[in-house]
C-alpha cells in the first residue's frame, strides 16, 4: 500500500512539476528531460517524490494560462492545422493523432505526433516516394502487453512543422484504448474528430 504523502512531499512534487512543466514550454524539453532536470536542480533523489506525467501537464495548463496565453493558443491551432492537412494526405493508413497536439498543451516546440496502422509498412515507404516527401527513417520502443518491441517511426516536415508518424499494425489499433479513464479524453483521435476540435477553435 503506497505510503500517504506529507503536506511537505505534496508541495515539493508540485514544486518539481511547475519547474518542469516551465522548462517543456520554454525549451521544448522532453517530459522525462524537464523532470530529471529538476529534480537535480532541486537537489531531489528520492524517485517517490517526483511528480507523474499527468501532473507536469497540469502544470503546463497552467504555466501556458499564466504565461503564454497570447501565443500559445495561436501555436496550437498552427499545429492542428498540420495535423489535419496530413492526416487528409495519408488517410488510407487510418491516421489517429496523439499527444501534445491533441491535449492542448503543444506550443512553438511541439511536434504533430501520429499513430498509422498498416499491415504493410513498405506500402507507406512507396506512398511517400510517389508523393516525393522528403523523410527521415528511424524505430520507437513501444510496448504490447508485457513485451517492448520495435515499431518504424517516419518523421517529415510540413510547413516549417516536424511531423512524426508511429508505424503500427492493425492489431494494434483494435486494442488501444480509446479513452484515458482520469477524465475520459480522448487519447487518439480521428481525422474527423480533428476537424471538429479545429473547427471550434474557429468558431468558438
């Protein structure tokens, strides 16, 4: 049973999470980058007092709300605009758009992170070459149930905008889950449901 946490551990955890959450927007650091690097500039080596994910993006929210709310929210919609255009450009391999972009909490650093699933990874390759996109190559660890396995990664750029697509398979897809059970947003979403979020930002 995890041990209760002390006013004391609770304010240090928000304390690494706001200095987290302050280098991701300003620097365009990584998640796990922003908070080892607090931590080490708060002197903190116990693990059990760092803060999750899900509080680093909270205080993101925040941050962004206080700071950057001229700007941010302009980034932002920049980026869904490019997540729409290609997500448009590759439906044939049913594009579902995560991270940052989705959330809301993506600025000037952010990436358009993609998920396409295909049973067929070389047919994309062609796709790309026909259409004569510029690309680079790699792999991303990802896990499947309690195994870690090595998936294509394809990065590319739109409109002065990396765009990084995760190359998976049907099986995949069908057991992703669809909802994050803390407040029940979507963790992917459609080309349609991009549309609809981008179109609200338009007309609000």
């Amino acid at each position: 049973m995890p041990r209760p946490r002390s006013r004391r551990d609770a304010n240090l955890r928000r304390q690494l999470a706001y200095s987290a959450a302050r280098m991701i927007a300003e620097d365009g650091a990584a998640y796990a980058t922003a908070k080892q690097n607090a931590a080490r500039q708060a002197d903190i080596a116990d693990a059990n007092l760092l803060p999750d994910n899900q509080e680093i993006e909270e205080a993101l929210r925040e941050y962004q709300e206080l700071y950057q709310k001229d700007d941010q929210p302009a980034h932002l919609r920049h980026l869904r605009e490019v997540a729409v255009k290609v997500m448009r450009e590759f439906e044939g391999f049913r594009p579902a758009l995560v991270g940052a972009v989705l959330s809301g909490t993506a600025g000037q650093f952010s990436d358009v992170n993609l998920q396409l699933y295909t049973d067929d990874p070389k047919s994309l390759s062609i796709f790309l070459l026909n259409k004569r996109y510029r690309f680079e190559e790699g792999t991303k660890r990802v896990q499947r149930g309690g195994r870690f396995d090595e998936v294509p990664q394809i990065s590319l750029e739109v409109d002065d905008v990396t765009v990084t697509m995760t190359v998976l398979d049907p099986d995949d897809e069908r057991s992703a889950a669809r909802m994050r059970a803390e407040d029940e947003t979507p963790s992917r979403a459609r080309l349609a449901e991009v549309e609809a979020l981008l179109a609200r930002e338009l007309n609000p």
